[in-house]
C-alpha cells in the first residue's frame, strides 16, 4: 500500500463528550515525594496491561502538580476505591488542598507508602517504564503485592459523575 491518509482529528468537546459515554473505574494512586511527604491524585485511566510480568498503568496530566513527585518515587500504591468513597476521589481530584488531611483515612505501608483506608484493594507498584502520550504521561507499574480490601462494589465514573456498579439479575 503506497497511498498516504490523511485524517484530522476530532475536536476535544466531541472527543471528551463521546469518552463519557465510557465508564472506568476509579483509583488513587499514592506515593511519597522526595521529602518524604505523602502524594496522590485520582485517576480513572488505570488499566492492567500484563499478567506475566503483572504490569498495570494510569495515565497523569502532564499539568499535574503531582506528576513530578510520582515520577521520581519509587515504589507507589494503586488504591482501588469503593462505591462509598466519592469524597476521596472528589478530594484526590482536586487542587491546593491537602488530601491527606483528615478526613482521609490512610496509614503508611510498606516502604511507608500511603494505603488508603476502606478501598476494595490495593495494588503495590515500582516503576516499569513511562512514556510522553500526548498531553499525558503514561505510567507502567511492576505489581510487587496486593492485598484485597473490604470487598464490596467498585466506584465507577461516568457522564462526568461518580456513582457505582449495579449487576445484572435475571
């Protein structure tokens, strides 16, 4: 094949309001910086990419202010969260405000990584490789342990909202 295509892209309004229509669980992924001071933001990116070796990955703005911590850790958590827990991940999401200030429940891992408190599980991580993708930084992590939490129904985002998984009965 020796034709060339051309294609343009869709613009982002139409691209972000098809990709709501999309619903993907929702994690918090937490780390420590370089003073040794606890770290995390939201994502609904998260995704696991190999069993053999077990890799996952999430995705993170390259405007976060959290990414340059989390590049330079070395060993993060993934925290899986339950349907119950809109205001972590509201907290997590947001700007200027100490997400680890009460009322997050969390306590110091190993290597004294923050592990939220009530999520469904966890998921320890060192970095595998990383990569520029567009207006992200795409983040591969070697899963080292995990521990399952309480169980129960998984936080979901949808349309723009947090809600949760309902399954189907017949």
């Amino acid at each position: 094949m020796t034709e060339t295509l051309t294609h343009s892209p869709v613009d982002t309004r139409r691209f972000r309001r098809a990709l709501a229509l999309h619903a993907s669980g929702v994690v918090v992924v937490t780390a420590r910086n370089a003073a040794g001071d606890p770290v995390g933001l939201t994502a609904t990116s998260f995704s696991s990419v190999s069993l053999d070796p077990p890799l996952v990955s999430f995705y993170v703005a390259k405007s976060s202010a959290t990414r340059p911590d989390l590049a330079q850790a070395e060993v993060f958590a993934v925290n899986l969260l339950a349907a119950h827990q809109v205001d972590v991940a509201a907290r997590f999401a947001r700007k200027d405000v100490d997400r680890f200030a009460v009322p997050t429940a969390w306590h110091p891992g190993p290597a004294g990584v923050p592990l939220l408190e009530e999520v469904t599980a966890h998921l320890l991580a060192v970095p595998y490789t990383t990569g520029e993708i567009g207006d992200h930084h795409l983040v591969v992590g070697l899963v080292i342990g995990t521990r399952t939490g309480h169980g129960g129904t998984p936080l979901l985002y949808h349309h723009g909202r947090f809600g949760r998984f309902l399954p189907y009965s017949s």
